[in-house]
C-alpha cells in the first residue's frame, strides 16, 4: 500500500517519488533485518552513534507513549530526537531533531544521499527501512541528549531494532493487528513486539492479557532483558489532583492533557521507561509538567478552528482519530461514553471495518461514510449499508460528510472523524491544521 509521502518542497518531493518506488515490503515473503543492516553498513553505521534510546513497541499506544517521554524529557531540560511513523500531512513529521520536525531543506539532501546509496550498491530496502535509515543518519549527525524510537510494525524484525543496547525498551497495549506479518493469536503478536527486548536493558510492559504478558515475560528472559510490568513493577493511578506514579521513584502529575482513560496507562509506561534507565540523569520531579504538555495530533484530537470546524455549529465538539483497529476504537467509544455521537469514518480496504464500528453501537446518532483520499479503501456505500437501525449515508468527502452531519447535530453532540491515520491526516491537511 502506498504511503502517500507529498511534500510541498519539488526537491523533498523528487526524493519522496524515488523512495516511494522502493515498494513497501509487500511482496517478501516475511520481516528481515539484513536489508536494512546492510544499508546502514554502507552509510557507516550510524546506528552505532545516536543518543541514548528509548526504544517502544505495541499495537496501540506507542506514539502517545513516545509523546509523554518526549514532554518530560523536555520538561527536564534535555535536547531530543524523535522518530515516528506513518505521518499525518507531512513526512518531515516522521523526523524531529532536537524537538524541531526536519527542515525541507535539510531533509531533501539527506534522502537523496541515502537513495544514491542504495543504487551505487545495488540494494533493495524497502520505505520504511530507507526512511529508518535516513532518520538514524540525521540523528547521528545532530546532537542530542536522547533519541525516542517508534517501532513500524512488529519489534523484531522490525527495521528500527537495530540498536545494540537502548536505555530502556516499552511495550503499550497489544491487540490483533498485522497478522500476516506478525502471527495469528496474541501471545504470537506479544512475542515479536517483545522482540526488541535487549540483554541488561529495562523493558517496561503495559498492563496487557494474561497469555500475551506470559510471551512477553519468555522472550523477556530468554535475553536477559529486567521485565518491568504494570502493577507488579510501577503503577499509575488518577487521583483527584491529577495522576501519581509509583516506581522505582514516585511522582505527582496532572490530568493528561490527551484525552482517554487509556492515556493514563500511557503516561506510566513512558515514566517507567524514564525512571528505570540509567543513561541520563534526570531530575525526577522536573518530569512532573510532562502530562501537561503532551501532545499528540489525531488521538482524539479536539478541533477548535479550521475550515472543516467552520461546517459545523459551534455548540458541536469535533474530535478527530486515527483509531484504525478494534482496541483502538474500543478505547474511543469508552472515552466517549455517554456522549451522543455522529461518527464520519473512511476505512482502508485491509481494515475491517464492523470492528471499527461496532464499539460505538448504542451512541449513534448518525453516521456517514467517506473514503480515503490516495489508498484503497471500502466504498462509502458499502460502509454505509453495515449500519443497521442508523441514520447512515455515504459521502463524496470531509466538507460533504461534515455538512450532512451539521444538518442532523443537536447542541451538546460530539462529531467523530475516525478509521484511519490517512483520513486523519488528510482532515487535517484540508482544515488547514497541519501538525506543527
């Protein structure tokens, strides 16, 4: 499936057409490692000269996770990378340096030394692993004080899982996801994102299903990793102040600023990564503004402004996400509990689109299907039919679905533009509140 990578830039944009031709990997008949090692051998190891990394894992989770790290590292005083994928609008999202997204400028000669490489050598990685690459080659050149390192897909075979010894390793929440690649029960999935567990290094573990935790804790000890679990290890719990985490350390925080009850759970994964490394030394109680400060677009992000927002009536919240698997809209619905919700959902074709659905069954006040914009996606129509017992139509795209749901929006409902981080980037794009 093509990634969409478009940039504004035509010289970011004439690296982004030849990365782009490099394929996704879907024609392998499985994940390695040796396409991307064997690059990054050619462009000098660069993997080998990076920050202390904080490297994450999960099927849901893992960018909030890197987002809460990111704010209490900052909040600390400490300069940070971070690497991210897919991106919303942008493909310099993928790429922060020192907290700044990569400047066209900067990022254009670096994809292109790095596609030169792999021609001048013959070799063939895919996106990903030519992006990966190109990410840990500009990290290694701009200092920092720590490198936030998002998995892709998977963990051990994933093109990330090439640092030899992170400061600590996390896994968020784990579900159903990928199982071509990755396997078709959960303690398989909960193997190969446990994966990334390295010899020595802490790895710590949301709170996750028995029978995955149980995988985890095997691989975990197969390499010597310290398993660090939820509950038994460190804990975090909302308080009528705000959160308190317990681990190694204690720590008082505010309510998070990202909304969900699962963003709690989070937040503590990226506190027990911080507070059970030893790389950096931080001071504890500084981290405290990082719930605060969190950010994280398209994780029911709240939209106040934008030229879609303008469709609607202004006594109507709008919430936008990137929910693209059940967990993930299970999570949503029950943040959403008790509010009456007109959801505009597009799905990508390999996605199934009733288990989107079907956690919201009982809020539905309406609900309107769209596709999405440069992937292949299930036909609105289609969509639209799923629902029965619901005021349910198809849509030409955003404006039209945002202008038959401002038709049908009573004062006081919630709007929900949801199914897949390529619509919700492509909201974001059209509203004109691209990431920052």
């Amino acid at each position: 499936m093509k990634d969409g990578a478009r940039s504004d830039d035509p010289a970011v944009q004439a690296q982004l057409d030849r990365v782009e031709a490099l394929g996704h990997g879907g024609e392998r008949d499985g994940q390695y490692l040796e396409p991307v090692e064997t690059l990054l051998g050619a462009l000098g190891h660069p993997e080998r000269s990076l920050p202390p990394v904080f490297h994450v894992a999960g099927t849901n989770g893992k960018g909030s996770t890197i987002a809460f790290a990111r704010a209490g590292l900052e909040a600390a005083g400490k300069r940070v990378h971070v690497f991210t994928s897919p991106h919303l609008v942008r493909f310099n999202e993928r790429i922060r340096l020192g907290g700044t997204l990569i400047a066209d400028a900067a990022l254009a000669p670096l994809l292109e030394g790095v596609l030169d490489t792999v021609e001048a050598e013959g070799l063939s990685p895919s996106f990903f692993e030519a992006t990966t690459a190109a990410a840990m080659l500009a990290f290694s050149r701009a200092p920092a004080d720590a490198l936030l390192l998002e998995v892709g897909m998977g963990g051990r075979l994933d093109a990330t899982n090439v640092v030899a010894r992170p400061a600590a390793c996390g896994i968020a929440a784990l579900g159903l996801d990928h199982q071509r690649w990755l396997g078709a029960t959960l303690p398989e999935i909960a193997g190969e994102k446990a994966g990334i567990a390295k010899p020595g290094v802490p790895l710590a573990v949301q709170r996750q299903p028995p029978a995955a935790l149980e995988r985890i804790a095997d691989v975990a000890a197969a390499v010597g990793a310290r398993l660090l679990v939820q509950d038994r290890d460190w804990s975090i719990a909302s308080v009528d102040a705000g959160l308190h985490y317990e681990g190694r350390r204690s720590l008082a925080l505010p309510h998070p600023r990202l909304v969900g009850p699962h963003q709690l759970g989070n937040a503590g994964l990226a506190l027990a990564m911080l507070d059970y490394q030893e790389a950096l030394d931080l001071d504890w109680p500084s981290l405290a503004p990082m719930t605060r400060w969190a950010d994280w677009p398209a994780r029911l992000q709240r939209i106040e402004e934008g030229k879609l927002r303008a469709r609607l009536p202004g006594d109507v919240a709008l919430l936008l996400d990137g929910a693209h698997n059940r967990e993930a809209a299970l999570a949503v619905a029950r943040a959403l509990a008790g509010n009456r919700v007109h959801l505009v959902a597009g799905v990508l074709a390999n996605r199934d689109p009733l288990a989107l659905f079907s956690p919201f069954i009982g809020q539905m006040a309406s609900f309107t299907a769209l596709p999405v914009p440069g992937h292949d996606h299930h036909q609105p129509a289609a969509l639209a039919a799923m629902i029965d017992g619901t005021d349910s139509a198809p849509a030409a795209d955003l404006a039209d679905a945002l202008d038959r749901v401002a038709a049908r929006a009573l004062p006081g409902d919630t709007v929900l533009v949801m199914g897949s981080l390529y619509l919700a980037g492509a909201f974001l794009a059209a509203n004109g509140t691209p990431p920052a």
